[in-house]
C-alpha cells in the first residue's frame, strides 16, 4: 500500500526558469534533473526529503504526446501549465500492483523507467499507471531503484536534513487538489491505490482529508467552470526552523509554507 507521497509533476513550458522563480519567491533549493530521451520530456528537481516537485518540461511534442507522463505534461500545458499528475511511493511495486488489481483498480504491468542526468549517471525505476493520468485522477505508483543515482542509502542521507534558503530542512505535508465530482474521486481513489477513507477536514468549505503514509491528500469541491483554466493545486509545506508564513503562486500551483512547530 502506498508508503506516502513520492512526488508531483508539476508541467512548465522553462523548467529552469520555474525552479530559479520557486527558489526566488519561496525560498526552495533546486536538486538536478536530466532527460527522458525515451518520452521527449525534462526535468528539473526540488527535493524535500525523500519526497519531490519533478518541473517537467517538453523538448519533442509528438513524442511526449505518445508517453504515459509526456500525455498529461502536455494537457498541462496546454491548460496553462501546473500539475500534471502525481506519484505514491511503493516498496513492494509488484505486490502492491497483484493487490490492488485483484480489487478491480485496473493498474498497467509494471514499466521500467530511467532518466539521464547531465553527469552521465542513470536513475532508474519502476512504475504502475492507473488508465489515465491527471490532476483529478488518481496517482500512479513508483518504486525507486536504491543501486541507482539519487536513491542509494547515501544519497537519502544526505539529502534528509538538506537545509533550503528559506531557512531549513523543508516537507510536504499535504496536497490540496480541487476535484470536480467529490464522491467519484473518492471512490477512484479508493479503488485504484486504496488512499483513504476520507474524512471531513478542519478547513472546511466541503473537504476531504485522507493521510497518505504520514502526508495528507485533501480534495476540495472545484470553482465552477472558468474560475481557472487548470486546477490549481495547493501544495502546503513545513520548514524545519524560523520562517514567516507565506502564500505563493508559482506556475500554476500555489505553495503554503509554515513553521513545522
């Protein structure tokens, strides 16, 4: 069952530019990135932890178009741009995906992937896709490969306790997704990856909460029609130390930081 929220794929048209205005106006530390030669997609990362904003970007249209993350890169872009779509991690992809189709969730076989990074080494993983991808369907799953790049036991130790320029060590607590039929996702994501059962959440206004590993997935009732042209994910962030609380929008996605204590 999923461990917590691996990462988000937020879809920009710069990936470069994004991370250099996220670093500028909330303070977050970019982490690398490279190239998914095989799906005409880049990348740049932010990592909070183990967990990361993956700002995907698009060098090939046709071939992206045709590639399970390069579709809802796409969409997202052509919305605008923002969230495209999201991961769960998993440390048991091939049980979990057995487990989970048993109940009717309909996940694909599982699909290797590999990404170049511009020192020449290659991260590599394992991943199982629901039907469609996007940011009101549900997650796909991941499981990292931890004898590659960026998921050795070194590589997560380091990272742990990395410090960003906002003041320390930041996490995601919650994802904040506007959803258009509130049962219908419920149920999809219930049957698809088991995230739930939801509750009705502290912030009222018709949300829903439902912890994912030690993070939260809140769906909230989406603005009528024309309000935004994309969703806009809510992407609420601690900072381990002293910080001024503060509401951003970046990209197409608004980020929320807080003290952690």
């Amino acid at each position: 069952m999923p461990l917590g929220i691996d990462h988000l794929v937020i879809a920009c048209t710069d990936p470069d530019a994004a991370v250099a205005e996220l670093e500028e106006r909330v303070g977050l530390r970019p982490g690398g990135g490279g190239r998914h030669d095989a799906l005409g997609t880049f990348n740049r990362l932010i990592w909070l932890g183990d967990t990361y904003l993956e700002l995907i970007g698009v060098f090939d249209r046709s071939m992206a178009e045709l590639a399970w993350v390069g579709a809802p890169a796409v969409r997202a872009l052509d919305g605008g741009g923002g969230l495209a779509t999201w991961a769960v991690a998993s440390d048991d992809l091939d049980g979990d995906v057995e487990r989970l189709n048993a109940g009717g969730a309909g996940l694909s076989d599982v699909i290797p992937g590999e990404r170049r990074r511009p020192d020449g080494t290659v991260v590599r993983w394992r991943l199982s896709e629901p039907r469609e991808l996007g940011p009101e369907r549900p997650p796909f799953l991941i499981e990292h490969d931890p004898h590659a790049a960026e998921w050795s036991p070194v590589d997560r130790v380091a990272r742990a306790e990395e410090p960003h320029p906002i003041g320390g060590p930041v996490r995601l607590t919650t994802l904040e997704l506007p959803v258009t039929d509130m049962p219908g996702s419920i149920a999809s994501l219930m049957r698809t990856v088991r995230i739930g059962p939801f509750r009705p959440s502290l912030a009222g206004g018709g949300t829903r909460d439902a912890l994912v590993g030690g993070q939260t997935l809140r769906l909230r009732p989406r603005p009528a029609a024309g309000a935004h042209d994309w969703p806009v994910a809510v992407i609420h962030l601690t900072v381990d130390g002293p910080v001024d609380p503060r509401t951003v929008e970046v990209g197409g996605c608004r980020y929320i930081l807080r003290p952690a204590s």
